[in-house]
C-alpha cells in the first residue's frame, strides 16, 4: 500500500529553468510534508517542509504547494542549477496520530538539471 | 553544530550472523529515527526510540531490535541476517519526533 507516490521516476530540465517535482497522497491524516535531496551514498537531506494547514512555504528557490483536496503537493526550484542534479524525496507524517519519528517516503525522482 | 553520525559505514557480513549498527544524533535532539533503505521498497520506517524508550515500531520482523542511551544515542542490531537485509540503513534525529528529520550518511550493509 503505497500511501506516498511519486509517479515521475526521472525529470530532465535546462538550467535556469523551473524544475516542478510531484507527488500524491491517499492518507488524509498526514499533517506534515517534506522534501528532501540525496546524492548517492549519502543520507537525504531536509529541504523544506510544509505543514497542513497552509498551502505554499517558500525557502528561497525552493516552493511546496500543498494541495489538501487534491491530495497532491509539488516542489518548484527556481532557478534550477546543476548542482541540484539529485534524487527528491517527497515525505509525509501524521504525528496528530501519535505517529511520532515516523516519515512515509515516496519511491523519489530523479533530476537531471543540463548546464 | 555536528551532523548525524554513523558508524560504520560499510559493512558486510555471512548469512546467519548478527550486526550491530550505531548513530549519534544531533546535540539537543531526543529522538531517533531508523530506516532501511532498498532499490525494490525505497525508504521505510524501522522504529522510533525517543528518552530511551521505543516509541513507534514499522512493519519489521523481531530480528530488528534498537535501543537508546541516556546521551540520546542509538543503536540498531539486526540477528540472523538474510540476503535480503542487504541495504542501506539510515538513521535520523529530530528535536522530538515531530517536525523535520535529520539524517546521517548510513551504514551500508552487505550480507552474503
């Protein structure tokens, strides 16, 4: 039961332009979401979050729009450099369920950002 | 402030032994997270260990087993180990066990 899905497994961009990485949900008690990055051979790291009661958040070139009726969030990088060439993982919990330390992972796309 | 640690990085064992795994969280953070991560079932939840205690436990079979000191150390062990234990085994820490995880750079396991 795949409660997080990322259906885009690769997603290829020029640099300078928008990056848009997508991702479903079909538990409706998620409350909290993330993305985060990883390279290979190294732990993902936090890139930003959003919680359930708002609908965008907003950390420099990176933006999630949250999208509860939908059950869809995205991540807009802007502008996309190589560097963020990487595999995104898009992340949800339900800690209003006592779920504590417990994150439900998407399988992660992979972004290819071309100089 | 220092990163996740943990120790040690690589690591490959023989079918049927155990392995223990350790992660020093970030200074101040009190939970623990683990996961295991595969090419065929991504990234996924082993269990949560907050003030020494176990918290929240995923969909593992007994022979994954943790625990948690008083320094808010972690470690996980594994017995009887099977081919498919084969992973990487990523630990995080966050404040509390809301809100973000920070992640170590995990452990690469190899059972042969």
């Amino acid at each position: 039961d795949q409660q997080v899905k990322q259906n885009s497994p690769s997603l290829s961009v020029q640099e300078g332009r928008i990056s848009i990485l997508n991702c479903d949900y079909t538990n409706s008690m998620f409350d909290y979401f993330l993305w985060y990055k990883k390279y290979p051979a190294e732990g993902p790291t936090f890139l930003i979050s959003i919680s359930s009661i708002k609908d965008k958040n907003e950390d420099g070139r990176f933006t999630v729009f949250l999208n509860k009726s939908a059950k869809h969030l995205s991540l807009h990088i802007v502008p996309s450099q190589p560097g963020d060439s990487a595999v995104y993982f898009c992340a949800a919990s339900d800690h209003g369920s006592g779920n504590t330390g417990k994150l439900i992972f998407g399988q992660g796309t992979t972004l290819q950002v071309k100089p | 402030k220092a990163g996740v640690t943990q120790t040690p990085r690589y690591l490959i064992k023989t079918r049927g032994q155990q392995v223990t795994l350790s992660c020093s969280p970030i200074s101040g953070h009190r939970s623990v997270s683990w996961y295991q991560q595969t090419p065929g079932q991504g990234l996924q939840f082993l269990f949560e260990y907050f003030s020494e205690t176990q918290r929240n436990k995923g969909n593992f079979p007994g022979r994954f087993s943790g625990r948690q000191f008083s320094n808010s150390r972690s470690e996980m062990n594994v017995s009887t180990l099977e081919l498919g234990d084969s992973a990487l085994y990523l630990c995080a820490s966050s404040l509390a066990g809301q809100g973000e995880q920070y992640f170590g750079p995990g452990t690469r396991l190899t059972v042969t």
